[in-house]
C-alpha cells in the first residue's frame, strides 16, 4: 500500500513516497482513510472525526473526540488584522486568489508555530490550519458580496459554524438547517484526503524543503486551483449550465471525443480511478436529498444524471474508462445550499486542508525525510560551444 511518485515513464523520483493515510484501488473504485471506507465514514462519521482520524491513524474515543474538537474550536478566530488583508483585493477577486493570498501570509502572523522541528508547534500550526480555513472562506464569501464579516461561534459545529459565517448576517439571529449541515459534512468529507494527488503532491514538495506549513498549504490551494483538479467542481457546473438542457448533451459529448477540440467533459474522468470514484457515488446520493428535501426543483441535476447515463454508455468513455468524479455532482449541492461556483473549489481546500495537513505531518515527522528532487527526461540539445553574438 505503499505509493511511489512516478514523475516520468520509467522514472521513479527520488521524492518516491511512503503514506499510510489513503489507499486508492482505482480499478475496483475503493478508498479507504487509515483502513475506513470512504462511503462509511461519510454516512456514519463527521469531518471533525475524519480529520482526528487522519491526522492520529485512530478514531478518537469520546474524550479523545471532545479534547480535538475544543482544541479546534480555540483557534477558529483569526488575526483582527488579517483584515486589511482582505481589504487589499478588489470585490471581484476569485475566492481562491484570496485563499492563496491570506493562507500564505498566515505565517507572519503566526511565525510561533513555524518551527517544524518543534513538534509542539507543527501541531499548534496544524491545528491553526484547520481551524482557521473555514473562518478565511467565510470572509472570501462575505467581502465579495460587501458584507460584513462574522466572528465564529464556538458553540456549534464546525461545519454549522462555517455555514453560519457564510450565510449567518450581524442583522438577525442565523438557524443552521441540520440538512445542509449534514451534506455539507459529507461533502467536507469526501474532499477530505486523496492520496498523492497533484495538490496534495504540491504541498509535500513544498514542505521537503522545510518551508512553514502555511506557506506550504499555500502552494497546495494555488494547485487545487487549476480546473483538471480542485477546479473542476465549478467547471463542471458551469458546463452543466452551459449544456442547459438534455437535448443538447450529445453535442457535447461529441466534442468531448472530438481530438481536435480541447474540450473534456468537467468533473468526468481520473488518473487513478478507472471504474466509479466512490465518492461521485456518495455525492450523487447526497445531491437527491439535498434538493427534495430543500425542495429545489433543478433542472441542471437531470442534466447531469442525462449526461452521466449517456456517457457511460458511449463506447469512447467505456473504452476510455472514464466515469463521473467527485466533482461532477458537488457543484448541483453546493449551488442549492446557495454557494455562488466562485466558492465551490474555496470549498474544496477547505476540506483539502485537512489531509494536506496530514500528509506534511506524516512527512515532515519522518527523521529519513529529504528534500524532494523530482527527475527529467531531458530532450534538449546536446552539449555544443558558444557562438558570440558577432559571429551570429
Ligand atoms: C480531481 O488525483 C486526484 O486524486 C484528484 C482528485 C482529488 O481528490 O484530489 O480526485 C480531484 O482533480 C478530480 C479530477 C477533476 N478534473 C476533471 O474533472 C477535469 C476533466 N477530467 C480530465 O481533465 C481528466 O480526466 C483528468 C485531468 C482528471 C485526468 O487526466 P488524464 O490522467 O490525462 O486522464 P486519462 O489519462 O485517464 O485520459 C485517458 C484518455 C485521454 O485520451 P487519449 O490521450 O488516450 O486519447 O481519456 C481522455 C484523455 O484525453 N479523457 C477525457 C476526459 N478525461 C480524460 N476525454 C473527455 N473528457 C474527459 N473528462
């Protein structure tokens, strides 16, 4: 179970890496955190647990669970002047733009749990990461649509809490919807972990040099970013809206098989997987509750169950091994719970932080651990002498 970085065909980087956190069969579509199927762990668990278990190796026992969740709790707030921060970006700035910006400049403000030898403070800082996130996602919603901030509430749930940041106003008194708490759990816990993912392979890399955890969740977000990973979730509603109505799907799925034309189904399709990702499975079921029990009657979710029927059926993506991916589904959630696309990957890394920041643990506390140091196939020329510029 062990996963080996391979860079290039035929390579095995010297950033091989040894992890004990995710396992991954992508050809009978299983996944498993330390050992726990992933379907399991988001009917029956919480992401508060799921991030103990991942950054502990064992779910917690009730004081265990208690200790980590008021730990979590008292570092929910943020540095009153991370604010001007925030004030520094135009109204429009992408969400993520502002992730990156604000989680990578955490370490000046949190320079006393930087010191990754101390492993006091990898834990203080590990804790700050995960604590922090929601509280900086909510802030990312509220001052692109001109609202005031909100202080967290320490008295609800962690997810309750960042649902209430993001949609609660200082104006009245905000009820979390235990539906959409319980989905926004879940979906929390199927971005969770994912193995060694590009960010997630990002973040490790970054963190073999020693840099600080901040810096380094940063550099992970900037590659959740990019719409073949963490993107897709918005891409691929964005192509739902675009697609519109069932009618217009096989147009699209032509294109999608068309070599000439860049265009690839979004939230279809993975390196790893190549039967069902498990999770697309979960979130599908999820996306059935959400709207019947909210009563959001969308059309774009039949587009999506039209899209995924069609598609798996169509010999280019039966051939292909292509089937619907976590992203595909989250984006009809997100939207009825009222999240703008712009949110959905900001979403994504707020999950994400949790097992980026269990992999640098795992990394970082390993005494063998080097800097990473991936390789090349070099297709350059081969060695020759200058020419000065007058003899050209
Ligand atoms: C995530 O790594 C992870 O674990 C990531 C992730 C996580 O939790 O961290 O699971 C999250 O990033 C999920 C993926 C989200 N991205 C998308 O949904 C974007 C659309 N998907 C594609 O861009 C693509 O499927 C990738 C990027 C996900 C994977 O790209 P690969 O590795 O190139 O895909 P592949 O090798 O399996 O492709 C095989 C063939 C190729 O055609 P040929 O070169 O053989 O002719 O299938 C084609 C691809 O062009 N193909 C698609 C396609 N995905 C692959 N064709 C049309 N539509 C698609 N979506």
């Amino acid at each position: 179970q062990t996963g080996m970085f391979t860079f290039d065909p035929g390579f095995t980087s010297t950033a091989s890496c040894e992890s004990g956190l995710t396992f991954i069969d992508g050809g009978e579509g299983i996944l498993l955190h330390r050992g726990y199927p992933i379907d399991q762990l988001a009917e029956q668990s919480s992401f508060m647990e799921v991030a103990y278990l991942l950054l502990n190796g064992e779910l917690p026992s009730p004081g265990e669970f208690d200790d980590f969740q008021y730990t979590i709790t008292r570092h929910t707030m943020v540095h009153e002047q991370l604010k001007t921060l925030y004030n520094g970006f135009r109204r429009d700035a992408h969400p993520m733009a502002i992730m990156c910006g604000v989680v990578g400049a955490l370490s000046a403000f949190y320079h006393d749990s930087t010191d990754i030898t101390d492993p006091v403070q990898r834990k203080i800082a590990s804790h700050r990461l995960i604590a922090k996130m929601p509280t900086i996602a909510a802030m990312a919603y509220k001052y692109s649509i001109g609202q005031p901030f909100l202080y967290p509430e320490n008295s609800i749930s962690y997810t309750g809490n960042f649902l209430r940041m993001t949609f609660g106003v200082p104006a009245e008194p905000y009820e979390v919807n235990p539906v959409v708490e319980k989905a926004m759990d879940r979906i929390f816990i199927l971005h969770a972990d994912h193995e060694q993912n590009a960010s997630t392979s990002t973040v490790r890399l970054a963190g073999s040099s020693g840099a600080n955890p901040f810096a380094c969740i940063a550099a992970g977000i900037a590659c959740l970013w990019g719409p073949a990973h963490g993107g897709a979730n918005e891409a691929a509603l964005n192509m739902l809206h675009e697609i519109g109505t069932p009618d217009k799907i096989p147009e699209y799925i032509a294109r999608a098989k068309d070599k000439e034309d860049p265009f690839r189904l979004m939230g279809f399709g993975h390196r790893v997987y190549k039967n069902f990702d498990p999770r697309a499975k979960v979130m599908k079921e999820t996306a059935a509750e959400v709207l019947e029990t909210l009563g959001v009657d969308d059309p774009i979710f039949d587009v999506a169950r039209e899209l995924e029927q069609i598609a798996l059926n169509d010999e280019y993506f039966i051939e292909k091994k292509l089937y619907p991916n976590v992203d595909f589904y989250s984006g009809v959630i997100l939207s009825a719970i009222g999240f703008p696309t712009t949110m959905f990957t900001a979403l994504f890394a707020l999950a994400r932080t949790v097992g980026w920041v269990a992999q640098w643990n795992e990394m970082i506390s390993d005494p063998e651990q080097r800097i990473g140091r991936p390789r090349q196939l070099y297709t350059g020329p081969t060695m020759r002498d200058y020419v000065p510029l007058g003899s050209r």
